[in-house]
C-alpha cells in the first residue's frame, strides 16, 4: 500500500463540503475530518463537535489527532490565529497567519498595502474620527462606498447615493456600532463601475498558481437586484478574463500584493483571493480575501483536474515553485438553494428532499445539519448545486436539472446565475 494521508478541514459550508469532496477523489486519503461540517460532509468524512472559530477547541483536537494537513475554510479563525497556533505545534496547515489575514480582516491595512505598492484600487481614506471623515467624504463625488473596516460578514459595505447617506452610514458604524468594534474604524472610497471578478491565486508567500477566474452574483434577486447575500451562484471561467487579462492582474496585482506582504515579513500561505472591478481604466482591487471563496470553490474545484492534496500541501510547505496543477477545459456553475426569508430572516429546520442523481454534478450542503428524518434546513444559503460540461451552457443546464431534483419548503434560488456571461435571453423563462 502507498502513502496515505489525513486532512482536516474547519468549517461547515458549501466550501467546505466541495474541499472534502475534491479530497475523497483522491485514494490516497484516508480520513477526512470537518469542524464542524453539517449534513453533506458527513458523508465525505467525520464531522467533529467544535465550531470553526474554537481556536483553542480545535488546537487541543489536532495537537492529539496529528492530521497530516489542516485546510481552514472561513476567515475568522485565520483572523483569529488558528492558523498560528497550528504552525507553532508543527502542523501542516493551508492558511496564512493572523497577520497575513489582516489583508480580509483589516480593510485599511488592505487598502495601506495596495497604496504602497501602487496596485490599482479606489482612492481611499481610513478614519477612526468622524470629523476627519468628514473633511475626507467632501473631496468624493457621489456615490461614495462606506465600509467597516474590521470583518462584518460581508454586510459592511453601503453604497451611499449622497453625502447624507454616507454621514448615516458612518454614523451607524462608528457611533452606533452596528457592526460591533467592527465599525470604529471606517474607509471611504471612490465609486468604481465596471464588471467584477474573483481571481484565486495559491500561493507560499513566494510563488503563485492562479486557480480559474470566476464570478458571483451576491445580490438575492435576478437581474441583481435585492439585498446582498454571501453568494447565491457563480461560475467559471468569465469570458472577461481573457490570458492577457490575467497576466496583467498577475504582474501588476498579485506579486506586487506578495512582495508588500513580505516586506512586512509576513509569509503568506494559503489563497489569495482577489475582488476586482474591471473598470475602463484596468483591473483594480475591490477587496482581497484571505481563503476560498464561497460559492465559487463550488465551481472552482470541479473545474481541477489534478489532486487538490499535492496543490496545498506544496503551499503549506513553501514548495509550490515546483507544484503541478492542471484544470479541465470546459466550464462550471453553481445554484444557490437558499432558506425561505433568506437573507432578511431564513426560516428553518424543513427537511430537504433529494431526487436522482444528474451525471456531472455535485450537491454541495451549505446550511444543512442531519434530522431525525435526513437532512434539513440549518442555515440561510442550504444547498450549492454545480454542474460541469464542455461549455457553460451545458454545465448550466445540468445545474439547474440537478437543482429541479431537490425540494424543501420555501426554497429560492436565481434563476439567471451567468447571465453576464451567457446573456438575459437564453435563460428559460
Ligand atoms: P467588499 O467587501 O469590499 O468586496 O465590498 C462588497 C461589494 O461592494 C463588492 O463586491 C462590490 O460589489 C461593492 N463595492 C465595494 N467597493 C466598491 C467600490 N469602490 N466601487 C463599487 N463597488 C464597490
Ligand atoms: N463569494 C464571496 C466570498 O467568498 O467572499
């Protein structure tokens, strides 16, 4: 018998499931452990009773258990030191440091970065008192972005259409604290329009491997409209991301964000996953993001064709100069089934029904936790379903057969995911 390996996997989402999924291909893995996981992962692996942000929890378990590689999911435990903690008891682990995933959890010290490195983004400010703020918001014409500095679940970005409603904005984050210590800090910044587009690069805090570009649809409603979400589809590739275009968010992105980090003395280890704006004038940077993006490791994984084991491993080590990663030509999607009320105030606990299996494609469990009668709701995005295929068309229609298989009361989902790519007219009405 060959080499055999162990693989412990932190969190409970869509991501996660579609990590232990890609690792399950794989014969050489042996166990497949998630903290926490929910109903899908348990039927890849183990769950474990310790919630992803337990840092001590899951620390205590792993010191014991020795799992040959640790992949953490989410941005708060990185945010909070796990990755850290693991390195320090000499633990392979898939993640950068606290300090590397300042880069997610610190929108100034991003945006610092990016201004010293002169990488495109937005003119910003930082300000931690309202009446700098102020003097600040006078110099931007409108609409102006407000965001809370410090990690706020996706939610803490307003796009004021006056200064009057950036004023609230800031006044709601930094004197009314809705988003917790969060908002003390704010950053203004000018109004970017254009396209956007999630790059992943894996990287060892030296060299970088681009995974497929892709793209979201945050917003809950068709035709992008409604209330923000955490994601409710995407797919890859994006015809916008032309060989050129990535070279040039290589070269004047990603090693320079690398080199910044580095002249911190931070070695970055894990994804670096970068929000950009396709404006007129290039790529810039919206935001970076220091792990997997979700839903689009749901469409990102399917999408690799050599071992996902070797690619992390290679970063964990500060190998990946000589790791070899191949991707399938062709395309995927994934559909978000989300909670009924979902995003405002998801109902749960309704039991999900499967039907058959749909050939390509893969049903990611999200927010599901197992019943007494299977699995059920547990969460506000339930399910990522993906479809893969030759080309996006059909990797579309096989998600969204996939997606006309399962049931539960109250489910939505979009029915347009890559309408940018595949245009409004050629969705089924
Ligand atoms: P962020 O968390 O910084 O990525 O912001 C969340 C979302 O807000 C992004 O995905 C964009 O849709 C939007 N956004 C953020 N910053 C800007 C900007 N400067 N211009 C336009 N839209 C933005
Ligand atoms: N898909 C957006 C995110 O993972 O932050």
């Amino acid at each position: 018998m060959g080499e055999t390996f162990t693989v412990l996997i932190v969190g409970g989402g869509g991501r996660e499931h579609a990590l232990g999924w890609k690792f399950a291909q794989d014969p050489r893995i042996q166990k497949i452990w998630f903290a926490p996981g929910n109903a899908g992962t348990a039927r890849v692996g183990k769950n474990l009773p310790i919630p992803a942000t337990d840092v001590e929890g899951i620390t205590r378990w792993a010191e014991k258990e020795k799992p040959g590689l640790v992949v953490v999911g989410p941005e708060a435990p990185l945010c909070a030191g796990l990755a850290d903690r693991l390195r320090q008891l000499g633990i392979r682990v898939f993640g950068p440091g606290a300090k590397g995933a300042q880069l997610e959890g610190s929108k100034s010290f991003c945006k610092d970065l990016l201004v010293r490195q002169g990488i495109p983004t937005a003119r910003a400010g930082s300000f931690s008192r309202t009446r700098e703020a102020l003097v600040f918001l006078e110099t931007l014409s409108c609409p102006v972005v407000v965001k809370a500095d410090g990690l706020a679940a996706g939610k803490g970005v307003v796009i004021a259409e006056s200064h009057g409603e950036a004023k609230q904005a800031m006044a709601e984050m930094m004197e009314g604290r809705v988003f917790g210590d969060a908002g003390a800090k704010v950053v203004l910044e000018e109004f970017l329009v254009g396209e956007e587009l999630s790059l992943h690069a894996v990287t060892d805090g030296k060299n970088l491997v681009l995974l497929p570009s892709a793209q979201d649809h945050k917003r809950v409603g068709e035709g992008d409209t409604g209330l923000n979400t955490g994601g409710m589809g995407a797919y890859s590739p994006a015809p916008r991301a032309t060989p050129e275009l990535l070279r040039e968010v290589e070269t004047r992105i990603l090693r320079p964000t690398l080199a910044g980090l580095a002249a911190l003395g931070i070695e970055y280890r894990g994804v670096l996953y970068a929000g950009l704006m396709l404006t007129a004038d290039g790529p810039m940077v919206l935001e970076y993001n220091c792990r997997f993006g979700d839903p689009e490791t749901e469409v990102l994984l399917p999408l690799l064709d050599s071992p996902v084991w070797d690619l992390l491993v290679a970063a964990a080590e500060g190998n990946l100069g000589k790791a070899e990663v191949r991707t399938r030509a062709g395309a995927a999607m994934t559909v978000v089934m989300a909670a009924q009320g979902y995003p405002a105030r998801p109902v749960l606990g309704q039991r999900i029904e499967f039907g058959v299996e749909v050939p390509d494609t893969a049903i990611f469990h999200a927010g599901t936790r197992e019943g007494n009668g299977g699995a059920e709701v547990s969460g506000g995005r339930v399910l990522a379903v993906t479809g893969w295929g030759d080309d996006l068309r059909i990797a579309r229609d096989r998600a969204y057969g996939a997606v006309g298989t399962i049931d539960f009361q109250g489910k939505h989902f979009r029915r347009d995911i890559g309408h940018r790519a595949l245009g409004k007219d050629t969705f089924p009405k």
